[in-house]
C-alpha cells in the first residue's frame, strides 16, 4: 500500500492520547509508563491502573454493541497529564484483551470501532493536516478542499460503499482525485477522514494481531476473565440479530446464517455476499426493512445507501446465487460432514435447502399427526 516515506514530527500530548494507535505515541507512552512505572503487572491488576481498565471495558463493549463503534468521551480529562495516561493505557489494555482472544474476527470488530472512533474525532481536529500526512504519501488541503493521491484514494475506496466512492463519480485530475464539499453533511474534510479510517483500522487489526501471536499462555491465562466478557457480549449480539425473523430461521441455509452472523460480529462482508444475503431475504419475503437492519452493524454501514441497494434487489427480484458460487466467493457455511443435508449430492442451491427443510418438517408433522389420531383410537 502506498504509504509515505517519513512520518511528520508530533508532540501534542493531547493528539497523541487522542490517537494512541499513531506511531509517534509509541515512545510517549513508554516515557509515561516508565516515569510512572506502569509495567504490564500495573496495567493488568494494579491499583493505579484500576480506571484504565474500566475504560479499556467501555471500548470493548462499544466496538460490540455500538453503531457508532467507541465512544469519543472518556472518563478523565485528556488535557491533564492523568487523564492522558487514562486513555492511552485503556487502549494498550483493550488491545491485550483482544489479542488475547486469538479471534481475528474479534480483533477486525474492535479495530473497526477504534477507527470509527478516531474518524469522528479527525472531522473535527485542528491536527487532521499532520495526522493525514502519517497515513497518505500524497495528500494537501487548500481552502478547506482536500485532494489525495489516486493511488491512495484507490487502495482505501474499495472497502467503502456509496457512489461518491467510484472513481466514475470523482474528480481525477493529474493523478489527484479532489474531495469535493457535499453540503454541510459531507463536507471535504469528513471524506479525507472517512478515508482515514480505513488505512487506521488497518494498522490498528495489524498491529493487534501481531500482539496476538506473541502472546504466552501465561499471559492468556491472566486475561482470561476480561476475554471471556467480550467473546460473551459478541455470542449474545450474534444471537440477538440472527433471532429478528423469528420462527423462519429454522429453515436458513448455513450460508445465509453464516452471513447474518459474520454481519453481526463487525465482519466486512464481501460483496458477493451481501447480494446474496438481500437476494435470500427477498425469496423468503422479509420486509426491506429487516433486511436493512442484518446490515446495521457492518463496518461501513450507511442507511441511505444501504437501504437503497436493498431496495434495488427486491425490485430486480434477484435471484439467490448457487452452492458453487458460494463456495468460489467464500460464502459456502459448511466443510463436508458439517450438516448432512448440504452433503446430498442433489444440493445445489440454498432454496433447495429450504424447500428440503420444509417438506421435512411438513412429513415430521403428519406422522405426529397421524400418532396422535391413533393414541385417541386406542383411548
């Protein structure tokens, strides 16, 4: 991925807690820890570090149950030097507790959130300029119009929805494409922050998951209780959306249940995927609506635009792909021996697997049926 070849000087205390994932906060927050002595016995029990890990809970149950993935306040004030180490040490702990997890797709939820987190800060920021100049090799503001490089413009636009995102749509010029104010709703600086996110999410699940992979089990041992409270919240979030039909998820294919369920979890759905969970709905009959809300918790979720690629679905009536496209696209739900149904060699489509459960659950009731009349003859 392009990215520039220096990174830009960065002191500001304030800027640094903000974003304590920035490259330039590593060193700060090693002087912190070391004029303070915080050592990874302080920050997982210690008194001292007591609040910090109580906001390091607060950012891991946001990146689960909020929208609007971490919330921006915090519970000290940044611009003292306590409140500063507050939220810069929450950070390091929540990413220990993910780490620790040894679940990617945890740790691309929790990323996910921190960035979006970070995203409604930057919209805001006096130091959005040097901040961008950390994440973009090509990037300047004049007048309040931001301008980025094609090549980074093209590299993050792919994992955003929306037709501003197309490249058909922008304004490309001498390898710039020019962000361009859309009201007071999007202005340009909002679109290089939208941006931004994406190449912090990345950093931040990269560098979490390198954590990961050097933990010991010493470690996961010690943070086994915190782990087990997120991987709790996540299983009954997965629960809670998969349970918004009712009775009619008893006859879901694996593949739909596993798109609803990786929708749940913060997992970027690919696009193959997402046509065909809104192609799947459509067959069964579920409003649009519902449908619009399976997609609430992805990570690049907009309503507006959500609502209207759903809505394009159902009026086209598209159909649901088959089981071998499923599979080359990577939304196949099962392995051979996982469900004895999807083994049948006729299985070829997950409307078939549907109509099979059907007519399954229809045989089941006429026997009981039948047992029934006869237990009442016999009486």
């Amino acid at each position: 991925m392009p990215k520039p070849l220096t990174i830009p000087d960065l002191s500001d205390e304030v800027t640094l807690a903000r974003y304590p994932f920035l490259p330039q906060a590593k060193a700060w927050i090693a002087q912190m820890a070391s004029r303070h002595g915080i050592d990874l016995d302080e920050l997982l029990e210690g008194g001292m570090m007591e609040r910090a890990r109580i906001r390091a809970r607060s950012r891991l149950v946001d990146s689960v149950d909020s929208k609007d993935g971490v919330g921006i306040a915090s519970i000290g004030d940044i611009h003292t030097e306590e409140g500063r180490i507050l939220e810069a040490f929450s950070f390091y702990y929540a990413r220990l507790v993910v780490g620790a997890s040894e679940d990617e797709r945890l740790i691309s939820r929790w990323a996910q959130a921190e960035a979006e987190r970070a995203q409604q800060i930057l919209e805001n920021d006096p130091n959005l300029a040097t901040i961008a100049q950390v994440y973009l090799s090509e990037v300047e503001c004049v007048e309040g119009v931001w301008k980025i490089g094609l090549a980074d413009f093209t590299e993050l636009c792919t994992g955003i929805t929306g037709s501003r995102w197309r490249l058909p749509n922008c304004d490309i010029s001498g390898g710039w494409v020019t962000l361009y104010d859309e009201g007071e709703k999007y202005p340009s600086k909002r679109k290089v922050a939208r941006l931004l996110r994406e190449r912090m999410k990345q950093e931040i699940k990269n560098d979490a998951v390198a954590k990961m992979e050097k933990m010991d089990s010493s470690l996961l041992i010690r943070l086994s209780e915190p782990v087990g409270m997120v991987r709790g919240l996540v299983a009954s979030k997965t629960a809670e959306t998969i349970a918004l039909i009712g009775a009619g998820e008893d006859f879901w294919p694996p593949c739909m249940t596993k798109a609803v369920s990786e929708l749940a979890e913060g997992v970027n759905l690919n696009h193959f995927g997402r046509v065909f969970l809104g192609s799947m709905s459509r067959c069964l009959g579920l409003p649009i609506e519902t449908t619009v809300d399976f997609f609430r918790t992805a990570p690049d979720f907009d309503e507006g635009t959500t609502t209207y690629q759903v809505s394009h679905l159902y009026d086209r009536e598209y159909t649901p792909s088959g089981c071998s496209k499923l599979k080359i696209n990577h939304n196949c739900g099962v392995k051979p021996g996982d469900d004895r149904l999807c083994d049948q060699s006729w299985m070829d489509h997950p409307l078939k697997y549907i109509r099979a459960k059907q007519r399954r659950r229809k045989q089941q009731q006429d026997v009981e049926a039948k047992l029934g009349v006869t237990k009442t003859g016999d009486a």
